[in-house]
C-alpha cells in the first residue's frame, strides 16, 4: 500500500476534470468515486474555517450573541455554495483526507475519537452536523445522540463525549474498507490489518512516495546529531506541513527521530 502514490494517481484524475486550475463545490461531492473521501475533503473544509473564524476573534465583541451566532451561521451556508479552491491547495486537503480515511477504516473508534477533539464540545446540533461527514457509522452518531438525550445534557466537552465512545463496540466497517482497498488499489487484508497508525506513519507529511519518505526517514536516524536530523525532515515536507510546523504530527515525527540521537545513560 504507497499511500502518497495513490494521491499522485487520484489528482492526476481530478486535474483532468477541472477547468481554471480550480475546485469548485459543486465537484466536491463527486470528485472521486468514494462518497466517504469526497464527505471528508467538505469536512476538512469546514473544520479549517471554523479554526480560522476562532483564531481571529476579536475581544470587542460579543460573539455569544443570538444575533451574531446567527449571523456567522449564515455566512458559512453562503460560503459553503462557493467554494473554490486553488488546485495546489487542493492537493494538500486531499493528502490529509486521503490519510483520514484509511486510519477511519482500518481504526474507527480511535479516529472517530480524535476526530471528536477537532471541538471543545458539542451539542445535538452539532452530532448531527458532525454525522453528516460520515458515509458510514451512523448507527455510532444515532446513540451517541440518543445518550445526551437521556442524560439532558444541553451541551457536553468533547472528552465527555469519547467516554460515551469507549462504552460503543466499533467494528472495521467492511463496505468502507472495501472502499478504501479500491482506491489504493490494494487487498483488503491490507487496510483491515493495520493495527495502528505507526504502520503507515507520517507518509502524509510529504509529497513524495512512501520508499522516498522511508529512506529520509533512515538517513534523518542516522544523522550525527537531532538537530541536523530535523532540518533534514522540515526541509521535505510538504508545502501543508511546512506551513504548519507546530502540528501534533510534526512534534511527533521529530520526536521519534529525536528518540534516535538521545545517548544512553
């Protein structure tokens, strides 16, 4: 399975399919043939606006309001009919969704759980929104509603909420793994073996295949000191990552090279 490969191949595809080096919204929902890559691209979307609309919040006013919850509401339904998205940025949002997907597959409950943190909390609104996302596991999202439901919460911490995950079985969806086999053009047993995310680790940092990214990988361990290692790693990510440094899988790339050039007390 070469993760990066199967990016390549995809958006060679798409490019083809666009005109003015865009993505409009209109393409989004059919991109690719997978329902659930093309739901997570809009949702990636979404999650980053959000992140910026929070980033930029001003102490002057009052954004708790009815009025201005209101308001915001509505200027992302009209932002949602016209997105569009320059092809090179594109690229970076599909690497990432592409990433989401397969560790969705091969371990839902811990992707859904990490997925759960992108909000400090949630309301019922606000799981359904979340549900909308998945092509699958609507059966996880309708008793994770009906479980605030019953307990009358009107809103609970997104750490609350992954304690009514850890009571849910999560099985590997077969259809959705199935799915994902198709566009990685690999066997099943490959995406429904992977028991943690160390197993296909960090290839979507870079833009480069997964025996490129291995090899840089070595020659970073083996480097005579950390700090040669890691300009060796941020010189080769992708433009994404090279633009988000302080992203939790960038600290734990280097961190893992880091484990390398630690001497042995």
């Amino acid at each position: 399975m070469d993760l990066n490969r199967s990016c390549e191949n995809q958006l060679k595809k798409i490019e083809k399919t666009i005109s003015s080096n865009k993505v409009k919204g209109k393409d989004l929902i059919k991109i690719t043939d997978s329902k659930q890559l093309n739901l997570f691209l809009i949702k990636n979307i979404y999650d980053k606006w959000n992140k910026n609309f929070k980033k930029n919040k001003m102490n002057y006013f009052d954004y708790e309001t009815k009025e201005v919850e209101e308001a915001t509401k509505n200027m992302m339904n009209v932002l949602s009919n016209n997105i569009c998205i320059d092809f090179d940025e594109f690229k970076k949002l599909f690497y990432i969704s592409m990433a989401e997907i397969v560790e969705l597959a091969s371990k839902p409950k811990g992707f859904l759980k990490k997925d759960f943190l992108n909000y400090s909390w949630y309301d019922l609104e606000r799981i359904k929104i979340r549900s909308k996302y998945y092509e699958y596991f609507k059966d996880l999202f309708k008793i994770l509603i009906e479980k605030v439901e019953s307990n009358r919460e009107i809103s609970i911490k997104s750490h609350e909420l992954n304690k009514y995950v850890d009571e849910i079985t999560i099985e590997q969806n077969h259809e959705l793994v199935k799915e994902v086999s198709k566009l990685l053009k690999c066997d099943t047993e490959e995406i429904s073996n992977i028991k943690d995310k160390s197993e296909f680790p960090y290839y979507s940092l870079f833009s480069i295949n997964k025996n490129e990214v291995d090899s840089i990988i070595k020659e970073a361990k083996s480097k005579d000191n950390f700090e040669n290692a890691a300009v060796l790693i941020l010189d080769n990510l992708n433009e994404y990552y090279k633009k988000n440094l302080l992203s939790n899988d960038v600290k734990n790339l280097l961190f893992e090279i880091k484990k390398n050039h630690i001497s042995p007390s």
